[in-house]
C-alpha cells in the first residue's frame, strides 16, 4: 500500500478510530490535570510540593493491591466472556472481583495506619504518612463501581463513556483538589480533593453500571451482583487475576518508586524539581495509554478469532508505538524549556535539564505498550512478574546508589535503566514465543 492508502487503512480500522477516541479523552482529561496540577504547583512552591509528591508515591505504593491490577485482570476475563454471550461467567467474574477487591481494600485499609510511622523513618516527617493515608481511602473507594463501571465500557466496546468517565474522574479529583488549595488548606487540602472526588465518582459509577445493565442484560443487577459475590469462588480466576494484577502493578511500582527513594537523599525541594521532570515526561507519553486500554481486550479477542495474526499485530502495534514515543519525547524536550518557564515559574526551572536527560527513557518507552496486554492474552504473566522482579531486585540497590552519589540525575539513569532494559528484554522474549508459534 501507498501512503494514501496505509493512512485511510488506519482511519476507517475499527480500532484506530476506537484507540484516537480514546486518547483524545484520555490526554483531554490529563491536560486538564496537568493545568491544576500546574496552579496547586504554583501554590504550593517546591517545598510543599515536594512533601504532596513523597505522600502520593507512599499511597501508590500501599494501594497497589487494590489498583489497576485488578481492573486490568478482569477485563481480559470479562472480554472472553462478553465474546462468547456467557452471563452465568459474566456473573461470576464480576461477582469475583467485588470479593476480591473487597479483601484487598481491608488489608490496605490496616496498613495505612502504619504510614506516619513509615513516613517519619524515611523522610523524618510523619505528617507525610497521615495525607497518604487519606489517599489511600480515596482510592480504596473508588476501587469498586469505578472499576466495574470502567471494565463494562471497556469489554462492550462503549468508548466514548469510557473515555467520559476517564475524564470526569480525573478532572473532579484534581478540581476539587485546586479549590481547597485555593482556600487555603495546602497540601491537606490537595489530598482530601481527592477523597471528595472519589466518594462521588463512587456514586456516579453506579448509576452508570445499573443504566448500562438496562441495555445488555449480559450484566447481573445489583441484587445479583451481591448474591454472586457471596457465592463465587475464589479459586478459580484467582491464579489468573492474581499473576494479572501482579504483573500490572508491577508498572505502577516503576512509577511509583522512583520519587520515593529519591525522597530518602535529597530534600524535599529536590524531589520537586525531578517529580515534574519525570511527569512532564510522562504526560507526552499518556497519548500512547489508551492503545494499552484497548489492546487488553484486543488481543485476547484475536487469539480466540486469528492466532495467526497475534504475532505480526503485537509487533507492528510495538514499532508504531515506538516510533510515537521518540516524536512526543522530542517534541517535549524542544518546548520544555519555555513550557516550565511560563507554567510553572522561575523557582521550577532546576526541572528542564532532568527532562532533557529523560530523553532515552521517553524515546524507547513505546516499544512496552503493548508488553502487559500480549503477556495477560497468552497466559504467561509469571514470566514477565520474574523479569521485572530480578531488575528491581538489581535496580533498586543500584538506584539507591546512584541517586546517594550523584542525585537527581542518578534519579535520571535510575529510571532510564529499570524501563528501557525491563521492556527490550520483555519485547523480544515475547516476540519470539509468538513467533515459534504461529
């Protein structure tokens, strides 16, 4: 095919149109939280930003059981289900989750009662470990009808209410987050944002989830709902959603770590200037999450329906994403140091050289897009789980060691390490079992 015709291929393919509905919600909704995140920056100066930024990477990481883990574990089952017309497995599967969710909300739930404590050994400051405890409830909340809400969308292929609730609930947490800041509450007032906006996104989610139910009856009511999450067993989509969600939790540890173990040798000021570097980083690459979104139901759909064409699609998906990634990274790094100057001020400029040195790490970050889907839709999470543990168990005596001699730009090579060798070697394990397969 020409030019011409490759582009129209892609225009009129179901999901191109599906993945570009998506990323313009997504990036829609991160821009917006981008801008707030931008004026709390401003409000806050580095200091109180730097303790908001140690206190979210706490709640990230003691809420890992209970994020995206879970919801990426039941779409894949729900996509099977869904393609095969099954609402008694429908049933169960979302009956399932509730249960499981539910004992995952519990023990996280317990152990925030330990972050003060943990906050005072690692930082010196406790009151750290009391607003990522408030986090943590917030997203223990939003942890059941967001979920089941989002996932229904997802497998039913209802894009366009994905993509509004992606956004509602981005932009009411962040929203709610700047008006208390505003007021006068600082960092408090930036964390209980977030416990507001998720008690409402709750509430939200379930007239969503019982509106949708009224127009595919596939999904159980909310009686049943209940009666299935009493009844089901846990033993038999535990192993399956518990490799999932260990897997993907595995990328949120990624995020999440690098900001708290800068915290443990630099001030709070210091982890500022490298938390915005690696989230204005970040936010060039959330164009390329809703390709993950939907790849998690593509490609188990696709290996029922052609496991021929797994292959050449993970692969050409891959190198398309990779392609991405430099030009966003680039595009980034060119305006980055205009784009902190006006938005976020003088007192953030220390930022723009740490972006800069993230160019490698935002340049390869695509070849991973589609690393977590293809792993869950062949059933061989575990494989990735030991990848990612053997590099974090190297890299993160490592990146103690870098950030301890070298500072913020060991933070740099830390993160650039852990994810550029964590998805070459993911990419061409995969690759070739696909491969000897087809």
């Amino acid at each position: 095919m020409n030019l011409k015709e490759r582009f129209l291929y892609f225009y009129r393919h179901r999901f191109t149109q599906q993945t570009a509905t998506l990323q313009a919600g997504s990036f829609g909704g991160t821009i917006i939280q981008a801008v707030i995140g931008i004026i709390i920056a401003r409000i806050l100066q580095p200091e109180l930003l730097g303790i908001y930024s140690l206190a979210f990477g706490l709640a990230a990481m003691t809420s890992l059981i209970i994020g995206a883990g879970i919801q990426e574990a039941v779409s894949s089952l729900l996509g099977r289900a869904y393609v095969q017309k099954d609402k008694a497995e429908t049933e169960n599967i979302i009956g399932f989750m509730f249960k499981i969710t539910f004992f995952a909300a519990v023990i996280v739930l317990v152990f925030s009662f330990f972050l003060p404590d943990i906050a005072g050994r690692l930082y010196g400051n406790s009151v750290i470990g009391v607003y990522a405890a408030i986090i943590v409830v917030a997203v223990t909340l939003s942890s059941f009808f967001f979920t089941l809400a989002y996932s229904a969308f997802q497998v039913t292929g209802r894009i366009k209410s994905l993509t509004y609730l992606i956004v509602t609930d981005q932009s009411l947490r962040s929203g709610l987050s700047l008006a208390l800041v505003i007021t006068g509450f600082g960092v408090l007032g930036a964390v209980s944002g977030h416990l507001i906006g998720a008690l409402i996104i709750f509430i939200s989610s379930v007239l969503l989830f019982k509106n949708l139910r009224r127009r595919d009856f596939i999904f159980p009511g909310l009686r049943r709902l209940i009666i299935s999450t009493k009844n089901v067993g846990v033993k038999k989509y535990f192993r399956f959603t518990f490799w999932v969600a260990l897997d993907r939790n595995m990328g949120n540890l990624y995020m999440a770590l690098p900001v708290i173990l800068t915290g443990v040798y630099v001030t709070a000021s210091e982890v500022s200037f490298f938390r915005l570097a690696f989230g204005y980083v970040n936010l060039a690459l959330s164009l390329l999450g809703p390709i993950s979104v939907l790849l998690n139901v593509e490609f188990p759909k696709l290996q029922i329906e052609n496991r021929e064409k797994l292959a050449k699609n993970f692969k050409r998906v891959s190198l398309y994403s990779l392609g991405l990634s430099v030009l966003l990274t680039v595009a980034a790094i060119i305006i980055s140091p205009f784009a902190f100057k006006i938005l976020y001020g003088e007192n953030f400029l220390p930022s723009v050289p740490y972006v800069v040195g993230l160019i490698i790490y935002g340049a390869l970050y695509g070849i991973g897009v589609g690393l977590g889907p293809m792993w869950r839709a062949i059933d061989s999470v575990k494989v990735s789980i030991i990848i990612n543990l053997i590099i974090l168990g190297a890299g993160i005596p490592l990146g103690l060691w870098l950030i301890k001699n070298y500072g913020l730009w060991g933070s740099v090579a830390m993160v650039t390490i852990w994810f550029t060798v964590s998805h070459f070697i993911s990419f061409i394990y995969l690759l070739r079992k696909l491969n000897s397969k087809s």
